[in-house]
C-alpha cells in the first residue's frame, strides 16, 4: 500500500462516511462494469451515463479500456482520488478480495448487488458477515448485499441495475423518497412513478441490511430537505423502537411516513396456544406500533406511491379535517360507483351547502345537485365556461377537502383537461384526477401529468389515497403518555415455573398486578369442595386444571352455575373421572361472578413480540373471539387515556357504553385492569410469551371487573425473590 493510500485509509477509517455523501457522491465506481445489459454491471453503467451523473465516474473493469464512452480503469487502485461510493456487482466468490480492495482503495461505501448470502444459505450468511468485518476493519460502509442499489434524483446519479431507469429520458424531481428492502419493486415503482407524474428525491434498496439499513436511510430522509414524503417497503426491521422514534420525529416535521409491511396474513405461522397469540400477530404488532408512531400503512407498493406523489403536490393545499370529497363525473354510471365504493370505505363526501347549491342551480335542476355530481345533467350544452363555474362553486364550498374528477372518454378531451387544469391552479384545493381513459387519447393524460396535477388510472388507486389523506389529516396523534409508575410495582410476584400455567397460577400473577380475580381455591375431595361452596356461596364453578388442558371447556372441565349439593357432586364425579387422562390433576372450586346481573364478556391478552416488544389486546367475545374478530392490539405500557381509546375502538364499544337500553358497563374498571396488565407485559418483558384473561367479566357501572379465567405461558421461570430482575421502571 502506496504512502498516499496509508493517508487516506487513515482519514476514512477515523471518519466514516455518512448517509448523505452516500446520497451525494462527488465520485462513483462501478466494479464489474460492462456495456452488456444482460449484466448487472452493464445495466447500472448504462443508467448512470443516461442520466449525466455529475460527478466523477469510474467504470472498474480489467478487460476493457472504454465503456459507454468513459475510460475504464483496470482496478479501483488505479483511480487518482479516493472514491466516494463503489457498487459492486462480480460473483460471490470475488467479494471478499473486492471489498479489501475497495478499503485499501479509500473507497467510503459499497453498494454490494450480489445477491445468495444471508438470505440463501448458511455458506453465504458467513460470507457476509465477513464482508461486514472486513469493511469495518476499513471504517467503510455497506449498503446490501443482495440489494438493486439506489437512486438520487436531485444528484442525477441513477446507481441501480433496474432496467426502467433507462427507459425515460429524464427523472420527475420531487418529493417522495423510498427505502426498500425489495430490490425487484424499485424499477416497477419508478416506471409508475414516471407514468403518473410522481417526483422522488431518493431511492433506495437495502437488501440484507448487513450495514446500513433501512432506519439508516430513514433517518436521513426525515431531515433531508428535497424530501417531503417518505416510503418504505419492509419486510422486517432490525431495529423497531429506532423505527418508531424516527418516525414520531417525521411527524413532528409534517412528513408523511408511508410504508407497506411484507408478511401481513398468519400463513406458515404455527398454531397459537392463546387467543391473543392468534390474533396479534407480528404484523398486527407492527400495526400498532405504526398506529403509535402516526405511520400510514397502505396494503400494496403502488398505491403508497400514488398516494405519497398526492401528499407530496398537495401537502400545502390540505387542511386538517377537512378529507371529504367532492366528486365531478362525465359518466353518472362512474360517478355513482365511485359513491358507493366511498361509502363503504368510509370516506366522507362532503355536503355542499346552500350558498353552494344555488350556484350550481345556474347550471343544473336542483334534484341533480348532489355529491358525485353528473356533469351530463346540466340544462343546456353551455360551453366550457358552465364546467368551470361547477369546478369552482364545489372547489370553494367550505365542506369540499378534495375534488376529483372522474375523467372518461367524451368529446373535445383536451378542452376538458385544459379546463380542469385552470380551476387547480386558480384555486386553493387539492385535485385528484381519475383519468379512466385506458389508451384513448394518450396525449390528453400526458397533458395532465406533465401539468402536475394529481393524476391515477383506477378508482382503487382513487379510494387508497383518499383513506391516506383522511388518516394524515386527523394528524398529529397524541404520542403515548406512559402511567404513573407509583402503585404498579407488585411488591411480590409468585413463584411460577416456565412453560404453560395453570389457572390458578396465571391468577396469582394477574392479581400480583392488581387485577381483580374472583375467589377460588383446590378441593382435594368432594367434602372440601362442598365446604368451599359454602364459603363462597351458591352458585360456584367447578374446574379442572392441568398443564396439558389448554382449553379447559372444549376438554369439558368446566361447570357454571352448580346451584346446590347435589350438582356439585355431579359435578365433581365427572371431573374426577375426567381427570384421568391427564398425568397431573386438580380440581379448583371458584366463586360464580355476576350471576344474575349484566355482565360483558370482554378478553384481555398480552404477548411479547420478538420485534416489536410487548403486545396488549382488548376484544369481545369470550371463548368466541377469533370467530367475532372484534379486538384491538396496541403497544404496552399504556397510559389510562391510551387504554380507553383501544377499548374504544372496538366495533361492539356501544354495547359497554349504554347501546339499547343496556345499563352502561363498568368501563373504567375495564380500562384500569388494561393498564395494569399493560405493565404486566412491559416488566416481565421477553420472560412472558403470552397471556390471556378470558373472559374478564366487566359488570354494570360502578360493579367492576373480574377476572373469571386465564392462562400463561413463560420463557422462564419467576422468582418472587428477585422482582427486581424482572421490573424494571
């Protein structure tokens, strides 16, 4: 190694590169660079000659002495000044001498394409980890492997191997930028992008994530000035709690964060031992930590880009709570589908008012005023200036958000578009065309797009970014208020073991917490159990429990309402007989709580979340929960304000709040016995995988909540020696 590179080692190692010189090389390499576009290499000098990067650009390739036109050197040592940012693109096998290379060299980052590493198999997982340590041991970044590169609009520099970068002359400059773990979906997002007029600032594929990662990039975009919206496509994080922060910082900005998460059905998950383990799945846990953060979660990558080419034109033009639409139609045939499909979205159309309907009475009868409008109703063909007056009277009524127009083939298209194109820019609300036209007339929707103007092809593009809007504009959220820690510690937790617990068990740890259980107690004989009825009082719940019984009423080792002697000891014979099957049994007498008053079945779960850390959940339904779906997941701990907006979010919320006649449910004992489970699941942490309370009975007002059920599976054991271990505040 020559004197200079010692140098510039030296510089780099003790200052590495940061996101935004990755962003913004003033030097760029590519190794394994080609004029054979079936190659990676090919692809990727192509793209970046059709762009005019600005910078300095080396093609690194031994066999050649031009490409594309520019010189080639025949080794990354060869090039005079220390290289920004490197991509690489050679077979596996030549990486780790590559990326020495790249570090002696004094090369800043790499952008690794080769793919078959950590993803494929053990061999290449180690092959990149020492890919990682060889980089580091030159204090040089990665970007990948496995990854398409990445894109800067605003720098001209265009280093990926997708091949629609090279199919339009010029990049849409705008707002929107995107990190993705898919490599593949960045040349389809770009060419939709470019067919619907959506400007990016930054694109940017991370792959495995070995180095860089997608919060690495994320964070960069939040303070990135040329962006204004934010995409991500995930498939998992490395870092949810770094994803959160930024996030809550995005929104503190006014920047929209969009992402679409991978891996949203149960398919391949094995089968849960709780309810509350079915129903809050992993991406349920990330939809409440986006439900925390502010995110919008959109289900599919092309919408999310629709939708955040919309926020980016029309941010400035959105006023919070204002998201009802006004729909213009040239087909009433559309227009009233578009109505229908609103409705069952529920998205809001907005209701015109007086001063508004007497405007448009110019122009229509009044029982063909109303929202969508039919603009084949009007009275009389009365030229261009009668379009515009509608577009204006709609655009102005102080109940429209947005107009959209639904744009089907009529006659004397261009004078249409250049109508609807001068009401958006003498106005002040935001336009969404949809321009339902297929290929007819191609240059009229060109007119439109190049104009800037919002513009999508297809009513669920349409209906996806209206529900975006409708959700940013309720923003800012109210982040999270933890409660007070005072009164929550239990001073003891019981000693439990790990694995499955018992009834009983799950109890004492619901009740450590200050979670309100009925009374109950083991019966080792018949005359025990008699004696405990007494106690407690007629009606009682006889139960069966053992480790092995999961659901203890599917197994039938549950009996309600035993109102005398004589059903006891019926009752007692079968579950002694029951009870055989399994290697460890007991029989447990238990009070019967709120037999005849109102009560509501409600369930009440928590899990902890490799990724997301711990989960709570409130549904209704008892026993028949996963089949009613009511129930909402959300992040722990929470604050009681936190926890009574779950509650009611749920569908079934008005039959706890008075619905029908129904006496109003106790729901702030509800709420408290969420709250205090929520810390339940924040202390014990990665210890408890789940726990359901089911059901908790929640009583009329002022009558409370019991837990008259539940069960519990630990990690590891719990030590009422040393909560401390456990609790941490």
């Amino acid at each position: 190694m020559s004197t200079l590179q010692q140098h510039v080692l030296a510089e780099v190692s003790s200052r590495p590169i940061n996101v935004e010189r990755i962003l913004y090389p003033r030097s760029v390499a590519v190794i394994g660079a080609s004029e054979d576009t079936r190659k990676f290499g090919g692809r990727i000098c192509k793209a970046v000659v059709h762009h005019r990067f600005g910078g300095a650009f080396f093609p690194i390739n031994p066999a050649r002495d031009e490409i594309f036109g520019v010189p080639v050197r025949r080794h990354i040592s060869e090039v005079e000044t220390p290289v920004d940012l490197a991509l690489v693109a050679v077979p596996a096998r030549q990486l780790p001498e590559v990326i020495r290379d790249c570090g002696e060299a004094g090369v800043g980052a790499c952008v690794v394409i080769t793919a078959r590493m950590e993803e494929f198999d053990e061999a290449g997982a180690a092959l990149q980890e020492n890919l990682v340590e060889l980089a580091r041991r030159y204090g040089m970044r990665l970007i990948g492997p496995n990854c398409m590169g990445l894109v800067n609009v605003h720098h001209r520099l265009a280093l990926s191997s997708t091949a629609t970068l090279t199919s339009f002359p010029e990049f849409r400059k705008g707002g929107v930028g995107l990190v993705s773990q898919s490599g593949g979906l960045l040349g389809a997002l770009l060419a939709l992008a470019h067919t619907h007029g959506v400007g990016f600032s930054s694109l940017v594929t991370v792959g495995n994530q070995a180095d860089l990662g997608l919060c690495d990039f994320l964070e960069y975009l939040v303070e990135d000035p040329a962006t204004t919206t934010i995409c991500l496509y995930v498939e998992a994080f490395k870092d949810a709690a770094r994803f959160r922060a930024l996030a809550l910082k995005a929104r503190e900005k006014g920047k929209p964060v969009l992402v679409v998460k991978a891996g949203r059905t149960a398919a391949g998950q094995t089968l849960a031992r709780s309810h509350t383990a079915s129903l809050a799945g992993t991406y349920e846990a990330f939809a409440a930590l986006a439900e925390a953060a502010g995110v919008l979660v959109l289900d599919e990558p092309g919408s999310m880009i629709l939708a955040a080419g919309f926020l980016d034109k029309s941010r400035a033009r959105l006023r919070p709570g204002q998201s009802a639409i006004s729909v213009l139609g040239s087909s009433g045939g559309g227009s009233a589908v578009i109505a229908d499909r609103l409705a069952l979205a529920d998205i809001p159309l907005g209701q015109w008012r007086q001063e508004t309907r007497e405007k448009l009475e110019a122009h229509y009868l009044s029982r063909h005023i109303h929202n969508p409008i039919d603009l084949g109703n009007r009275k009389s063909n009365q030229g261009f200036s009668a379009l515009a007056e509608t577009i204006d009277a709609i655009a102005e009524d102080p109940e429209t958000g947005i107009v959209s127009y639904l744009f089907t083939p009529q006659p004397m298209m261009r004078e249409t578009a250049e109508t609807i194109l001068a009401a958006w820019r003498r106005g002040e609300k935001p336009f969404l065309v949809i321009a339902d036209l297929a290929d007819y007339v191609p240059e009229v929707r060109s007119l439109l797009v190049d104009s800037g103007i919002p513009v999508v092809s297809r009513v669920d593009d349409a209906l996806r970014i209206f529900s975006a809007v409708k959700r940013w504009l309720a923003q800012p959220r109210r982040e999270a208020a933890a409660p007070e820690a005072g009164g929550r510690i239990p001073p003891r937790l019981p000693a439990l073991p790990a694995g499955q617990l018992t009834e009983p068990e799950t109890k004492a740890l619901l009740a450590a917490y200050g979670i309100r259980v009925n009374r109950e107690a083991r019966a080792e004989n018949v005359e025990a159990a008699l004696s405990l009825a007494e106690t407690f009082r007629y009606p009682v719940v006889l139960k069966g429990v053992s480790r092995e019984a999961i659901h203890k009423s599917d197994l039938g080792l549950v009996h309600l309402g035993l109102e005398d002697e004589a059903a006891l000891r019926r009752a007692f014979a079968a579950l002694t007989q029951e009870g055989a099957r399994f290697r460890e049994f007991g029989i447990v007498v238990a009070e019967q709580v709120g037999a005849g008053e109102p009560v509501t079945e409600v369930v009440l779960g928590c899990r902890h979340d490799a990724e997301y850390g711990p989960l709570v959940l409130v549904g209704f339904g008892g026993i028949h929960v996963e089949y009613i779906r009511d129930f909402a997941v959300a992040l722990a701990p929470l604050s009681p304000a936190d926890a009574r907006s779950l509650v009611e979010k749920l569908r079934l919320y008005p039959l706890l709040d008075g619905a029908r006649n129904r006496p109003r449910a106790d729901v702030e004992a509800l709420v408290e016995a969420l709250v205090h489970l929520s810390w339940l699941a924040h202390d014990l942490g990665p210890r408890l995988l789940e726990l359901d309370v089911n059901p908790i009975l929640v009583g009329a007002a002022g009558k409370g909540a019991v837990a008259v059920d539940g069960r519990a599976t630990l990690a590891l054991p719990l030590h009422p020696s040393s909560p401390a271990s456990i609790i941490k505040r």
